[in-house]
C-alpha cells in the first residue's frame, strides 16, 4: 500500500438527550480558529466559511445546548474581537482530547 495515499479522517457530532444533533466538525474547526485569531470573521476566512455561516453555526449550537460558547466584543478593526467562554474552551478541550484517544 502506498503511505502516501493513507489517510484517516473523522466526523464529529454532539448528540442531546438522544433528540438534538450538532454537526461537529465545521463548529469544532471554527472554536478552534476563533482561540487562534480572536475573531469570527478572521475564523470564518480561514476555513472559507462565510461570516453569516459561522455565526449560524455558533447560535445553533449555544441555541441547542443552552450555552453560551463566545464573548463578543464589539469594535471591529478598532479593537473589538472574539474569545471563547469558559464553555466553549471546555467544549473545545473535550472534543480535542477525544480525537486523540
């Protein structure tokens, strides 16, 4: 087998109660540039997401799991930006441990 051709990839989802889901992957991966960059739009441009897009998926998730996961600071380019709660850094921490056991 060519090793050059191996890969192993993943999908992540939270599930509530058994009811709700959360696709995880695209949330994850926007949490995680959100620490990084220290804001949604910097986040979003970087996974090529739309701003509209990665907000949509932040309300859903906060909306589904009664959490709030970032702080937003207003100010744009003059000093406003964006960090992840205490729940969203747990969030995050959580799901970055599981991937690796």
């Amino acid at each position: 087998m060519d090793k050059e051709k191996l890969w192993a990839s993943f999908k992540v989802s939270l599930e509530l109660d058994g009811e709700k889901r959360i696709s995880g992957n695209n949330l994850f991966n926007l949490l995680d540039k959100i620490m990084i960059y220290g804001s949604i739009s910097s986040a979003a441009s970087a996974l090529g997401f739309s701003y509209r897009y990665a907000w949509g998926l932040i309300r859903e998730a906060e909306n589904a799991l009664g959490l709030q996961l970032v702080d937003k600071q207003l100010g744009g380019y003059a000093g406003g930006g964006t960090s992840l709660t205490e729940a969203g850094k747990e969030l995050l921490l959580n799901i970055n441990h599981s991937k690796k056991n």
